[in-house]
C-alpha cells in the first residue's frame, strides 16, 4: 500500500513524523480524506482530531486548529499546539473542562469568558480525541 509522509509542527516542536497510508482532518469546508498524490493543497484546519490511518490501525492526534498544506507525497501541519492521543491526560482534560464551564455558567460576557470558552474548546478535543481511539479498540 503507497504512503504519504505526515508531518504535524507546532512552534515548540515536531510532533508527529510517519509514513501513513491516509490522513483524515476536519477543514473548515469539512473533511478531507489525504491519500498519497493528493493534488496540492492549502487549507486552514478545525480543532478536532487527526486520523492517521496506517495498515489497519489509525492513530489520532488532538490539533487545536491550524493549517495543513498537501503536497504529493507529504502533508504537513501546522498548529498552535497539538498532541498524540497517548501524551493525553484524560483526568487533566476533565478537570479543565469542568473549570471552563463553571466560568462560563457565571455569564460574564468579558475576557475571561473568552478564555474559558477556548480552554473549554481545547479540554474538548483532549477528551474527543482519547474517544475516538476508544471507539477504534472497541470496533477491533
Ligand atoms: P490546563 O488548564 O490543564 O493547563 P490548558 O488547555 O490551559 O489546560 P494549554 O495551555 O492548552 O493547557 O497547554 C499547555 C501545555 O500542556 C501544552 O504543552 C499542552 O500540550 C499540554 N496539555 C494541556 N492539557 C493537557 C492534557 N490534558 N494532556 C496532555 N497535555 C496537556
């Protein structure tokens, strides 16, 4: 089965570096499917999990938005910040959720809202990208 090279950086590092078979992301269009000689593309990412699919396994990386550009036998992304599905701390996420929405549940429409709803968001894609690799053992 043909490969493409799946590279995804953040400004602190690399963190992830595999030959894949597919590359499954959620653009702002929606999601694409990257198989190997994709045409070129650029396009901006929604937080929400990776799927790197390799034989019959796919593995998920949390990639809290950016950019991915496709070129023939590569894909790079580009984030904020992003992290293997194994480096996530499930009680951590949750702890952060649940301090997110009580913030918000106090409805102060001002900077610390903000902040809450996008810790919340990020707490969010923690726990659904821990989710998603749970539902692949399960479908196993
Ligand atoms: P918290 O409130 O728990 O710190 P946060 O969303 O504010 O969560 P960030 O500022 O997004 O945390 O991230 C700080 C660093 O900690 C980053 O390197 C990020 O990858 C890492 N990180 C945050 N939450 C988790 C988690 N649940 N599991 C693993 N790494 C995490």
């Amino acid at each position: 089965m043909s490969t493409l090279r799946l590279e995804i950086v953040t400004p602190e590092h690399k963190v992830y570096e595999k030959d894949v078979n597919m590359v499954v992301v959620k653009g702002v269009a929606g999601e694409l499917g990257i198989l190997p000689n994709h045409i070129p593309l650029v396009t901006p990412l929604k937080v929400a999990p990776v799927k790197a699919k390799i034989g019959n396994t796919n593995e998920f990386i949390a990639v809290h938005g950016g950019f991915m550009e496709v070129r023939k036998d590569k894909v790079v992304i580009l984030a904020e910040a992003a992290e293997l599905e194994s480096d996530i701390d499930v009680s951590r996420a949750r702890l952060a959720k649940e301090r997110a929405e009580r913030r918000l549940a106090q409805k102060q429409a001002d900077i610390s809202a903000a902040r809450a709803e996008l810790a919340l968001q990020r707490a969010i894609l923690r726990l659904e990208t821990v989710h998603e690799r749970e539902q692949q053992h399960r479908n196993q």
